[in-house]
C-alpha cells in the first residue's frame, strides 16, 4: 500500500530546519504542508523513539530537537535512509527554540526522556525542567494535550516534580508505557534492562 509519509529518497526535503531560518511566525501546517496532530520530542538523542513513532504514525507530524551533534547527525542520516516526510529534525536547545518561536497551543504531545540530570544545584540552569521551560509547554500545549516524561535519576525527579506542577497537572504512570513495555528509547531500554527503577509521568495543561 502507498504510504503518503515516505518518499523517494532523491525527492525527499531535507529533514533538518534551521532555527535561524525558519518562516516567522511558525506555522507547523506551512513546514509540513498539511495540517496533523504534532508530536515534540527534546533530546532525541539518535532519534529511536522519534523515527520509531513517525513510521507508525503516519497520520501524525514530527519534530525531534537535539543540540548535540554527536547525536543529531546519526539521528539525521537514520532519517534521510527512510525518506520520512513527517519528520522534521533541528539541532538546538529545545527550551530556547519552544520559548522563541513555537506559537500558542500548536503541540499535542511533548516527549521528554532521561533528560541530562544535572544534578548540582549551580548547574540549575542547564537544566531542561525549570520555570521558564514549563511555562512555555503550558502555552504551546494544545487544551487536551500532554508531556510525556520519563527519568531514572531520582534527585532530579525531586527537582523536577514541584516545577512541573506549577504549569501542568501530573499523574505518575504506574508501570512500563503500554505502546513500549521494552522501553519507548536507547536509555529507557538499556536501564531497564539493568533493572533500575524508572519514573515516569504524564503532565496536562
Ligand atoms: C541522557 S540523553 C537521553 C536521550 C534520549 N532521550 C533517550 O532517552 O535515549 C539526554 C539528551 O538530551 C539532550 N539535551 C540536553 N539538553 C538539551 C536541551 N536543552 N534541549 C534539547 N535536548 C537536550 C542531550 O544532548 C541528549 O541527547
């Protein structure tokens, strides 16, 4: 069966948008050229669980944001040997692109997994999960959409969990994600594996 999310690889866009160049104000139905629920990951690492989810939601748009290069180009080539259509890469920081350029209620689900914990307190600001990052996930979340988070660094889960429910209502999921019992990323596979225990939650505007 045709399937309208891939193409051939020489017609296929350039997965990868460049903040600096992006058509102001942002429309995510002008990027993608269709109108589609959007889903937002942060930290995408190589891109497993982002890559994993727009092939089998192809109903569905994509954009996986990821600063480190180390990562981003593997993530990027995975993407460009599957030709995805509804999947859009930026290499950044994803609180400064959401805070800057995302507009009001254009997001139905945000993915945030094992975050860098940084743990010292002096480190505070490198952190993912702080007010300003909050703040702006509750204005671009559409009314009936989530962030979905996921650690296994205890310390940080402390840290995080008041910040997060000064913006967003959260409710612990108890157990594994039904859709991923293995794990929905390379960390959440690999810890769970090593039987750490792992926290994980979903937070509602
Ligand atoms: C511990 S890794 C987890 C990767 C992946 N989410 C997983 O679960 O396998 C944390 C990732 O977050 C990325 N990261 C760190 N700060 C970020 C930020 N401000 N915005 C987006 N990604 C960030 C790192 O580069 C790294 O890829």
């Amino acid at each position: 069966m045709p399937d309208a999310t891939r193409t051939n690889a020489a017609d296929a866009p350039d997965p990868q948008l460049v903040p600096g160049r992006l058509p102001l104000p942002l429309d995510w139905s002008e990027i993608f050229g269709r109108r589609a629920p959007l889903a937002v990951e942060i930290g995408s690492g190589g891109g497993r669980f982002i890559i994993g989810e727009a092939e089998r939601k192809p109903d569905w748009n994509f954009v996986g944001i990821e600063p480190s290069g180390e990562y981003f180009y593997v993530m990027k080539e995975r993407v460009a040997k599957r030709s995805l259509a509804n999947l859009k890469l930026v290499r950044t920081d994803a609180v400064d692109l959401i805070a800057s350029v995302f507009p009001d209620a254009c997001v139905d689900h945000y993915h945030l997994y094992f975050p860098d914990p940084w743990p010292k307190k002096r480190h505070r600001k490198r952190r993912v999960i702080r007010p300003e990052f909050v703040a702006h996930v509750r204005r671009t979340l559409k009314p009936d959409g989530a962030l979905y988070y996921a650690t296994d660094h205890f310390d940080a889960l402390e840290d995080a969990l008041p910040v997060l429910r000064e913006g967003l209502r959260v409710e612990e999921q108890s157990g594994p994600w039904p859709d991923a019992p293995e794990g929905r990323t390379n960390f959440e596979i690999k810890y769970i594996r090593q039987g750490r225990p792992i926290y994980r939650f979903v937070c509602r505007p």
